[in-house]
C-alpha cells in the first residue's frame, strides 16, 4: 500500500480484513456489554468500518498518477 504497487488488490484485502476483525472484536463482545464499556466497544467497530470503506474506495478509484500501478501502465499506452 505504501508504495501503492497492486493498490486494488491489496485494498480490497485489507478493507475485508478490517471489517472482519471489526466484527469478530469489536461489534460481538460489545453484545454481552453494558454502558460505557459497549459504547466504547461499538465505537471502535464503527471505526473499523471507516477504515474498511476508505480501502473500498482506494479499490474503487484506484492509487492515482504518481503511483507505481501508473508508471507500469505508461508503457501500454499507445499515443495518439
């Protein structure tokens, strides 16, 4: 991801990683909490799938111009 090299691929894994572990622990344990304690639980899954619909959209739009996956594809194209 950093050096943005298989982007799609490698943010489609980690946004189904991240929304997996959001639900297995966070959002089920929340479930046998009470209060503060689940409200905190509930927030922490909330945020894992923020982050895990942020990767839905780098998968989406792709990593951009200044990224490796755009200097393979320079190559292929044809100038018209």
């Amino acid at each position: 991801m950093l050096v943005a090299f298989q982007t799609r691929w490698v943010a489609a894994a980690l946004a189904a990683f991240t929304a997996v572990a959001g639900y297995l622990y966070h959002f089920v344990p929340a479930q046998g909490m009470e209060g503060c304690a689940q409200m905190a639980e509930m927030n922490q899954f909330f945020k894992n799938v923020t982050i895990a619909g942020g990767f839905l959209m780098l998968t989406a739009f792709g990593p951009g111009n200044l990224s490796l996956d755009a200097r393979g594809d320079r190559g292929s194209r044809v100038a018209a």
